[in-house]
C-alpha cells in the first residue's frame, strides 16, 4: 500500500480551506429574506453554470469514485456496460421534469420535494409519509458516502477508518449548516470542476504507466481471460442485470429527490435548458474514465486490503507526487458534494415537511434556523454510526439507496406533475407499493429478482400500476386544484 507525503497533505489542506471560503462568501451572499428559502433553494437564484455543477456533483457521488472503480477492478471492461446508461441521465433528468418541476416550484413555493407532493394533491399525509421515506433512504445514502471518504482518507493519509468518516461528517456539517442550499451549489461547482481534472488526469497517468491500451489488455489476459469481456468473473453482468442496469441509470437519477430540488432552484428555464448540455457534456468525459482507472488498477495494483481502495491505490501508484493530492482530491469533492445535498434534504424533511407542516406552523424564524442547524447534525451522527461497520462493496449500497428512492418516487411525481387524473389515492398506493415491493424483493432475492432483472425494475412497474388504479378508484381532485397546476376545468369542459 503506498502512502502519502507532505505534497499530499497540503493539497488536501488547500482544498479544503477553499470549500470552505466558498461556504463564507456564500453566507455572506444570502439575502435577507426568508430564511427556509434561503437555506433550501437559495432563493430560486441559481444560473445554468452552478445549476449544472452542484447537479453533477451532486449525482456524481462516492459510489462514482471509490464504488464503480472498485468494481472495475474487480470485473474488468463489462463494468463499462454496466454503468453505460448513465450516458442519457442528464437527457432524462432534465427533459422529463426539470422544467415542469421549476413551474409548479414557482406556482406553490414548494421549498422541497415533499412539498411539491403535498401541495399537488393538497394532502398532509403525502407530506408526512414522503418526508419519512426520504429520511430512511436519504440516510442510508449518506452512510455509503461516509464509507467511501473514510476510504480515501484510511488509504491515502493514513487516517483511521473510523476518525475518517467522523472527521468527514463534521466537516460537511459545518459548511451546510453555515450557509445552506447557497453554499452548497457554490462548492459543489468548485467540487465538480476538481472531480472532473482529476479523473482525466488519473486515466491519461494511468494508461501510461500500463503501457497502453495493449498493456492494459496483456495484463488483464494475465490474470483472467474473463476481466476482458462480458459477463465477467463469477457471471458478474448477466444479459438480464446488462438491460437492467442500462434502465436503471437514468430513470434512478431522473427520481432522485436531491436532484429535482435542484430544479425548484434555478433562475429560468433558459438556465435549465443551459445546463442540460453542460451535463451531457461532463458525464460523457467523466464516467468511462472513472470506470477505466478501476480497470487499469487491476493491471498497476492487483493486490488490495478492500475493493474500495481501488481508486486511491490507483492514484498513489501512477500519478506523480507534485499531482497526486489535488487528484486524490476528486474522490473527496464526489463524496462531499452529495453529502451535503443530501443532508439537505433529509434536515428539510425533518424541519420543514413533518415538523412546521404539521406540528407548529407559525415556527419563528429564529427557531427554524436553529432547529434546521440541529437537524443536520443529527442526521449525520446517526449516519456515522452505521457506517461504522461498513460492507465489502460501497457500490451496492449506492444502488439499494439510488433506486430504492427511484422506485417509491419517479411515477408519482412524473404522473403527479404531467396527468391531471393522478390524484392523491394514486400517489399514495403509488409510494407505498414502490417502496415495499422494493424492500420485500430485496429482503427475498438481493439485488437479482424475478428472471435475473433488478428489484426496480419490477418496482417501477408495479408502483406505475398502483398510482393508476389507486386514481381510478380514488375521488378526483378539486377543480381549483387542478385549475391552479393544469390550467384545466372540468366543469368548463377544457
């Protein structure tokens, strides 16, 4: 195992001062107005440029940097059909709801997601219920993150595991709670513009220390024929998980709640529009390198103490010493990013959709800010104390909690946004069947169900099934309701 020297630690350290000096000048940047408007959705302020990155960097999570190479390494070139659906998320995010959900953002003054299902279909339960859901998901997302920084840290400074992801989780916790959905976005920016540099810069020292392509290749036929072609060591991307997985990338994405709160952000829909191509353009150069450093690893560094040292391993063994700390800080940025976005969320939950929705109302705003502040460290000490005991593969956690929150919400809110007949029945049985279909699948058969395919994909479907029937028998919606998001009347007969 290679460790790290001065040149490392300091910029580790840079980095770090500069995240949070972003935080400062964001905090300094807030508005004077309302303060959950400020700390949720940065006063709907955000231009294409920060919109794109802090999605990227948002989306663009641990299991992208320590989770996918692990597996690369392990499973050799299918790794890259495994992840090659990702390729449309940006398409699939942003065309399918980014700007409806920016216009029914604007109409209701949702503040999050659950707001935004609440306030569709008028329904405090859809709220409560929503709010939970995005907490246990959200939290076990968060636990996955933490793993993965620990990692970095354990492999790379030399920190222990568990002083790692403890000092991870203070760290975000600071500048979150210091300045919010604004301070978020900024660093994120910076966080994605480091992720990207690093791991381009990774595969072309990479590439070159194996020898080429061809070295890559003799060295992986060396060990195993089977880390050339699909379905890889021990079956690993059978043709059901191949077709699975190429769906499960971009609608995974396109229903992750962290990411839609990004649309109730943005300035316009020119910016929307902006930042689609801007993403389409990032993801394009970014994952088939993060995949092929994992790969080129397996050449450079077969042996490791844990799968998820791949990437750090990859970089201390190929990339020079003046270079490795800013590149070793792209791992780091992935895991930061998504972390906060994330609490963000889930402190959202807490605060705003189960608390002030629903307990106290006329909240002052100097008890919201304080409770808001408690929530996020909350969240987080109980996410440290589960990544505590972390499992082989950081990866599939990411998948469980990614489709996991895809599976209860994507059609609810896509047939709750674009179909005036969705009503709150249907929206109900829709997050309840996703939701347990998933759990009960993955409890019975792991993350191979029914004829090899992926929990969620059966999930989708049955949770597209549910919101359908459970409309249909349910009363439709008021009129007034749907005259407000649809501009339709029934009454009128338009």
């Amino acid at each position: 195992m290679h460790t790290a020297n001065s040149t490392v630690w300091a910029a580790f350290c840079l980095y770090l001062a500069i995240t949070f000096a972003l935080a400062h000048l964001a905090h300094r940047r807030a508005g004077s107005g309302n303060f959950l408007e400020e700390f949720f959705v940065g006063g709907r302020t955000l231009g294409s440029w920060v919109l794109g990155l802090t999605w990227i960097a948002t989306s663009a999570s641990g299991g992208t940097f320590i989770g996918a190479p692990s597996l690369g390494h392990a499973n050799g070139w299918s790794v890259m059909l495994w992840i090659s659906g990702y390729i449309v998320v940006a398409t699939v995010g942003f065309g399918l709801l980014g700007r409806r959900i920016a216009e029914i953002g604007q109409t209701s003054s949702a503040l999050t997601f659950s707001d935004l299902l609440r306030d569709r279909f008028d329904s405090r339960a859809i709220g409560v219920i929503s709010g939970i859901a995005l907490i246990v998901l959200h939290t076990s997302f968060i636990v996955a993150q933490y793993i993965a920084g620990a990692r970095v840290l354990e492999v790379v400074l030399g920190v222990p595991y568990v002083w790692g992801a403890t000092g991870l989780a203070l760290t975000v916790c600071l500048y979150t709670a210091y300045g919010g959905f604004r301070a978020v976005a900024w660093t994120d920016s910076f966080q994605a513009i480091v992720m990207l540099a690093g791991v381009l810069l990774t595969a072309g020292f990479a590439l070159r220390k194996a020898g080429g392509f061809a070295g890559v290749f003799d060295g992986l036929a060396a060990q195993s024929p089977e880390l050339l072609s699909g379905p890889g060591p021990d079956n690993f991307l059978p043709l059901p998980a191949a077709i699975s997985f190429f769906f499960i990338w971009p609608l995974a994405v396109a229903g992750q709640p962290a990411l839609i709160t990004r649309f109730l952000a943005c300035r316009d829909t020119a910016a929307l529009r902006r930042a689609s191509f801007l993403i389409g353009c990032y993801i394009l150069l970014l994952y088939p390198a993060v995949i092929f450093v994992g790969i080129a690893g397996r050449v450079l560094v077969p042996n490791l103490a844990a799968p998820d040292h791949a990437l750090p391993a990859t970089i201390l063994a190929a990339v020079p010493p003046l270079l490795a700390g800013f590149v070793l800080a792209a791992p780091l940025a992935a895991i930061m990013s998504t972390v906060s976005s994330f609490l963000l969320v889930s402190s959202s939950a807490l605060v705003r959709d189960l608390y002030q929705r629903n307990i106290n109302r006329k909240l002052q705003e100097s008890a919201t800010r304080r409770l808001t502040h408690m929530a996020t460290f909350a969240v987080a000490a109980v996410a440290v104390i589960f990544a505590l005991r972390p499992p082989d593969y950081l990866q599939y956690i990411v998948v469980f909690s990614g489709t996991g929150l895809a599976a209860t919400f994507l059609m609810p809110i896509v047939l709750g946004v674009y179909w005036p007949g969705m009503n709150r029945t249907g929206c109900l049985a829709g997050i309840a069947a996703g939701f347990s279909s998933f759990l009960l699948q993955y409890a019975l058969f792991g993350t191979r169900s029914f004829y090899g395919f992926d929990p969620f994909v059966w999930s989708l479907g049955i949770c597209a099934l549910a919101c359908g029937l459970g409309s249909r028998l349910g009363s439709p919606e008021p009129e007034d309701l749907l005259q407000r998001y649809f501009g339709v009347d029934r009454r009128a007969g338009r």
